[in-house]
C-alpha cells in the first residue's frame, strides 16, 4: 500500500487528500500555482502507482473554487490518468463540486465531463453566503 499523499491547500495551490486506505482522493482549494508542472508533477506520481493496483472503487472529488488556464491542463491530465483505473477492470467515479451560483466552476465541471471518458458527476453545494443564522 503507498502512504498517503497530503497537502494543505494555501491561496494559490489547492490541498491534496488522496488516501487509498481510507478511500479518500480530493483535490480542493484555488489552483493559481507559478510552477503547475512543478507542483503537480508529485500528484502525478502517486496516481501513477495507485492506478495500476486501485481499489476496487474509487470516488475522486474535485472542489475547485478557481483555477487557471495552466492549472486546467494539469486537471485533465489526472483525469487522463483516472481513466486508466477502469482499464483494471475497477470503478471509479468522479465528483466535480461547485459552489451555488458559480457558473463558470459548473461549465468547467460540464466540459470536462464532455471530454472524460469516466462517471462524471456534477454537484451544487450551497453557498456559505446564505448561511442562516
């Protein structure tokens, strides 16, 4: 089993859960980084490893708040690299979330739905504006 992969999100990178024991696997947070190749390239290495001997289900969760041009290519090449978990013969499922009313988190999520190959699902959460108190 590879140890878990984690990274705390900041203002310009997002946190990184991926915890195959616990069936974890998100990426959440703003994704602005300077280096996208740089900052995901470690990602990248642990999901290589994980998708050549999956669990037999695996549920990964995008919450992107932002994210920019070049973040976006890193984005689809992990998704390029999840599809290689059903070429195991196992499941996977991915969750894109977004916060009510942003429109253009949604419309990322859709496209990136049109182009995968994967389950896709597309969330709505509420947005902590509308907080009662």
């Amino acid at each position: 089993m590879s140890e878990p992969f984690i990274l705390e999100k900041s203002k310009t990178s997002p946190g990184i859960e991926f915890d195959r024991d616990k069936g974890v696997f998100k990426i959440g947070g703003r994704s602005i980084v300077e280096d996208p190749n740089g900052f995901y390239m470690p990602i990248y290495e642990w999901l290589e490893t994980y998708v050549k001997a999956p669990n037999p289900y695996t549920e990964f969760v995008f919450d992107l708040e932002y994210f920019n041009s070049s973040s976006a290519r890193q984005v689809m090449k992990v998704i390029m690299l999840l599809e290689e978990i059903e070429k195991t013969g196992n499941k996977i499922k991915v969750i894109w979330m977004y916060e009510e009313g942003d429109e253009m988190s949604q419309e990322r999520g859709q496209e990136i739905k049109l182009v995968s190959k994967l389950d896709f699902e597309i969330q709505e959460y509420p947005s902590d504006d509308e907080i009662d108190f």
